[in-house]
C-alpha cells in the first residue's frame, strides 16, 4: 500500500509569528556584527527604538504559544536590550582627584541657532569649554557681542560661511592650536588646542563634526572622516573630543574610536539614550543620538545634560567633567 506524505506547512498563526520575528532578528544580527554598509547606516541610528518594539513580537509569540519564534524574539530582545540598555545605567567612574570643568558643544547650523541661549547657559552653568560646528562669522561676532569674550576669553576659531566652520572657546589659557581639515564632501574643518587648567594635566581638546550619511554616496566620506578623527592616547596626555558626530553608539565606526581608550560622557553618565538631533526642524524622525561628549577614560563624569538650542535641528551637550589631578613635583 502506498503512503502519501502531505508537504508540512506552517498554520496561519505560525506564520504571522515568524513574520513578525524576523526583521527584529535581522536588525540584532546586523547590530552585533556591525553591519553598517549602505542605507543599514542610517537605519541603525535608531537601534534603541527597535529594542523598545521588540517587545512586540515577544508577545504575540509568546500568546499564540509558537515556542521557535517566541524562543527567536526573547533571544532578539534580550541581545539588543543587552547592547542599548548599558547607556541608560551609570557606570564606575575613575578616581580623579583633579578640578571640575563643563563642557558644552553645540551645532550651530550654519549660524541659525539663538546665540543668547548658548551664552545663558554658559553664564548659569559655568561652562569652561565650549564647542561648536556649523559657525559661521555673524555667529561669532553676536556670540560675543552677548558676552562671550567675557566668560571664555581664549579661542581658537575657524568660522566660516555655511556649514564648514568649527570654534573652540576656553576660560583657561590654550596652547598648541590649530584647526584640522577633513576630506568629506562638506569640507567641515575641526578647531582644537590644548588647555591648561589649574591643578590638572594639559588636556587636548577638539570639536568634531565628521561627514553626515544622508544619502548612500556620502556614507564612505562619512566613515573615512570618522576614521580620521583623533584617536585617544591612554598612554598619553588627556584628551576630550566633543561634537556632532553624526553617529550613535550603534555605528562601528564610532565605537571603533571609543576603542582606542574614550568613553562616552553620556552613556557613563546613564543619559545615553537622550536625544541631541531631530525632531527640531521639524522633520519627522525619532530623536537620536548624534551629538557626543568623548573623554579619556582617566577622566571622570559626574554629570550629562541636554538642553535645547532654538534655531538648531540639534540640542545642546552639555557634560561636568573632574579632570585627574596634576602630578606635584
């Protein structure tokens, strides 16, 4: 007698399961191997809302008792929970004994951001470093004709017409400067110059601001500027690398230069996952993470805040920092 075998196939409910699974899946792999080639560079800047709708077919799965794909989607939740949720938890901080200063970066948009707000907040929080991009001549001349030259005498300036402009501001003496010219498209350029404060080593400081990948043909100009950017030096004099970055903690590229012995000043703060870029100019896309303050390992943070900056599709970062204490001879 001949046995006929039916083909398996899945029940409707199964499918829908798995349809639901899979793209989750997908975006976790592509996130841990650091698949960031082409248009999965922009999408992944939004990692952490994936995590937070990964729930979704964990639940389904886990109603509809299909024990494969709810056994994918835990697995999917649990790898990217494990990889954005570090940002949102304070960690362990160096024993610096040094002095506290406050750093603020700000992109200005080619000079369309309020300069009243940037010079406020410098006034009531005591910022001792300010960064910008996007500065512009006009930006400079109403920056301090709101008193700028007052609270942060030393500079080292580069502004410019549009977007390639960059400016570094100090209430301590700087030294060494000069201003670094990347290879993107833009033309963005970078100030930087190493400050002397009180009772700390000298600290090297630069305001970032590589390539945007907005379109997939920027996207190289994008990862070569970030390539460029000025690695830490452990070994090394202090250094402090604060900007527009135009990547979040879920691009290699980024956590490649972390690597080299930076922490981020926000995600070690336990505010990681606040939004420095968009909705502001009225685009619809989610807040991001773009904007970072980049600091030597040995150098400790007690505190992150964002605050808006009118005129900006970004928002203000702005970090205390204690510097280690300088050696006594």
């Amino acid at each position: 007698m001949e046995i006929t075998r039916r083909a398996w196939r899945p029940s409707g409910a199964s499918l829908l399961c798995w349809l639901a699974v899979v793209p989750g899946a997908g975006w976790a792999l592509a996130r841990s191997i650091g698949l960031d080639r082409g248009p999965l560079v922009q999408a992944l800047a939004f990692t952490p809302y994936v995590t937070l709708g990964s729930l979704a077919p964990l639940v389904l799965t886990l109603a509809l008792r299909r024990r494969a794909p709810a056994f994918v989607a835990a697995l999917t939740t649990l790898v990217l929970v494990a990889l954005v949720a570090p940002r949102a938890l304070p960690a362990a901080q160096p024993n610096a004994a040094g002095p506290t200063v406050r750093v603020l970066t700000a992109n200005l948009l080619a000079g369309a951001a309020d300069p009243a707000a940037v010079v406020e907040l410098i006034r009531t929080r005591q910022v001792d470093l300010l960064l910008v991009q996007e500065f512009t001549p006009a930006a400079e001349a109403e920056l301090d004709r709101l008193g700028l030259d007052e609270l942060l005498a030393h500079r080292q300036l580069n502004p410019v017409v549009g977007t390639p402009g960059s400016g570094l501001y100090a209430r301590h003496p700087l030294s060494d400067g000069g201003i670094r010219q990347l290879r993107g498209a833009w033309g963005f350029t970078q100030a930087y110059a190493t400050v002397t404060v009180p009772g700390a080593p000298p600290v090297r400081v630069e305001s970032a601001h590589p390539a945007a990948p907005y379109a997939i043909d920027q996207v190289d100009s994008w990862r070569a500027d970030l390539a460029a950017q000025p690695a830490a030096t452990p070994d090394g004099p202090l250094s402090i690398l604060a900007g527009d970055f135009n990547a979040t903690l879920d691009h290699g590229p980024l956590r490649a230069l972390l690597d080299t012995g930076y922490v981020d000043a926000a995600a070690s703060a336990g505010a990681g996952l606040t939004g420095t870029w968009g909705p502001y100019d009225g685009d619809p896309i989610p807040p991001v993470v773009i904007d970072h303050v980049l600091v030597d390992r040995r150098i400790a943070v007690r505190d992150v805040t964002v605050h808006p900056l009118p005129g900006s599709d970004h928002r203000m970062v702005l970090a205390e920092l204690r510097l280690p204490a300088a050696e006594r001879r």
